[in-house]
C-alpha cells in the first residue's frame, strides 16, 4: 500500500514509517503540520493516510482528514484525543489509540486494508483499533 504518514513527533513518525516499509508499504510522505501538507505533490495513487489530530498543539490534523476526505483517500486517526475523532467519524475509517505498539500500527493497516478490499482475509481487528460504525467503507 501507498501510505502517507501525518505526525508530528518526528521519532514516531519515522518509527512508524520505518516499520511500515519493512512490511512492504511504500510511504508517500511524512508531513507534521497542514504547511508541509500543503508542499506535498499530488497524493494520487494514496491507498491510506495515517493522521494525528492533535498536532503542534492544535488539532491541524482535522484539517488535513476534511482534505483527504474531499480528495476520497481513506484516513485512520493515529490519536490520543479520543473525543475529537469520535466527533469526525465521517472523516475517517477508524481510530488507532495513542500509546500503541508498532505491531498496533501494523496490525491495523493489514486489517484496514484487507476490510477495504473485501477479500475476506482472515485477520481480527486489533484491540487497539476502533472502526467507525457510520463509515460503510468497512
């Protein structure tokens, strides 16, 4: 999968894009703020964007979900900020819940990916990830 990665602390980010790689993701990008956001080029061909909503701060990553949304590329919150996601369910497929472990973040790309497709793979969702029940992309 193609896989863009928006977060703010940079080991994190690049934890997460390093693990994502060795699994056989391509990342297109690690953006930490809607500025680098903005500079990205064309996010066609994007299978899945990882999104922390609380960033710098602020919650910037609601701005970058309603744009990816607009642009039809699937969002999973990576987040801590549980009411703020839960609050913008149409904006993404789920929520991954911050602290989690890198096979979390594995798991939930692999099972996420798999809904998406409905290949029936067999994988079960992971504990830490919760699946909006008013997105039917799922």
């Amino acid at each position: 999968m193609q896989i863009l990665v928006v977060e703010d602390d940079a080991v994190l980010a690049m934890v997460s894009a390093l693990a994502l790689e060795e699994a056989g993701h391509t990342i297109v990008g690690l953006v930490h703020d809607t500025k680098s956001f903005q500079q990205l080029p064309e996010l066609n061909g994007t299978d899945l964007a990882l999104v922390d909503i609380n960033l710098a701060g602020g919650n910037e990553g609601l701005e970058i979900a309603r744009k990816l949304h607009q642009d039809q590329i699937p969002v999973l919150f990576i987040s801590g900020q549980l009411s703020a996601a839960r609050e913008n369910t149409h904006l993404a497929l789920g929520l991954l819940r911050k602290p989690y472990e890198v096979e979390d973040l594995l798991d939930s790309v692999e099972y996420v990916h798999n809904a998406s497709l409905g290949t029936g793979a067999a994988t079960t969702q992971p504990s830490a990830l919760e699946i909006f029940e008013s997105n039917n992309n799922l």
